[in-house]
C-alpha cells in the first residue's frame, strides 16, 4: 500500500466525524458516515493505524488538540468561570448557589483541603486480650440490639480452666437455667 502525500475527502471527513462525536459515535460508525460502507470495522481501524495511514492519524491528532484547547480546562479558565457563576448567582439573589461557586473556587484554588483520614487495624495484629476487649466493646455497644438475646461470654480456656469447664460434647451440663 502506498502512502499518499494528502488526505483525502472521505478521510478529512472520518477525522472530523471521529473527533467531534467522541463517545457519541463509534469509530465504525464514523468510517460508515464518511463513506466507508463495505467494511466500515476494517477501515476505521487502517485509518487509525499510524503505520497504515499516518496522514490521518496526524489530522486527527491536530484536531483533538484544537478540541483540548477550545474546551479544555486549565486551573485560569476554571476559576474565572467560577466566579461568573458565582456573580451571576450573587445577581440573581441565589445566595447558597453563590457560596457554592465561591467554596468551589477555594478548593480549586488549594485554601480549603479536604483530609481524610483511614485507620485500619487487623484483627490478626492484636494481642489476645486487645481481642478479648474488642468483643466485650462490641458487646457493649450494641447492648440495645442484643436485648432478649442470651451472649455468653468465656474466657479463653486453659488448661486448669478446661479441666473444671463442663464438656462441650456432653448436652447435659451445657444446658443453661
């Protein structure tokens, strides 16, 4: 395949189709409207391949570029546009939505710092007794939830607790009165 030296009409027009309905339309899609029909898949895809078509990679490139720059958002252009919303709030009367815009412009602007902070702690890192009054806490805690419920509690058995402890095995003296 030899490269050609300009773009043609039905690739300006890909290009174009591409860049302006990105996210609308697929770049199948695109190939079919510019004038691909019989295999629209294959041709967006040589026509988006840098070593098939660079012209047209290129093209697209510059206009994604003049895209950015006509919309794009730069730290500037975000707080001026702030703060025209937040004058044209504070003429119309809508006081919140101006705070709104005002308190937006400061987070932009880094006066306002938004700090969250995650603890965690694994259980498998406390000790046994951190464990013990973790679950006496929990307990605790959910006192109201737990009413009517019956939640014993025992200590970790050693071997002198074991021996005078009743046998879980033995129905009889697990009964509770």
């Amino acid at each position: 395949m030899t490269q050609e030296k300009r773009l043609t009409e039905r690739q300006i027009k890909f290009a174009e189709l591409l860049v302006y309905n990105e996210g609308r339309l697929s770049p199948a899609e695109c190939a079919h409207q510019a004038g691909y029909v019989t295999r629209p898949r294959q041709a967006a895809a040589e026509l988006r391949n840098p070593k098939m078509s660079p012209l047209v990679v290129q093209y697209i490139g510059e206009l994604r570029k003049e895209v950015q720059e006509k919309y794009g958002i730069t730290f500037e252009r975000h707080l001026t546009e702030l703060a025209k919303l937040r004058d044209d709030a504070m003429k119309k009367g809508a006081w919140a939505a101006a705070i709104n815009a005002e308190v937006a412009r400061g987070k932009a602007g880094g006066l306002y710092v938004d700090q969250k902070l995650v603890l965690t702690k694994n259980l498998d890192s406390l000790s046994e007794e951190e464990l013990e009054a973790k679950m006496k806490q929990i307990l605790d805690d959910h006192k109201s939830i737990l009413q009517g419920i019956q939640v014993e509690y025992q200590e970790h058995p050693t071997e002198d607790n074991h021996k005078n402890s009743p046998s879980e095995n033995d129905p009889e003296e697990n009964k509770s009165d």
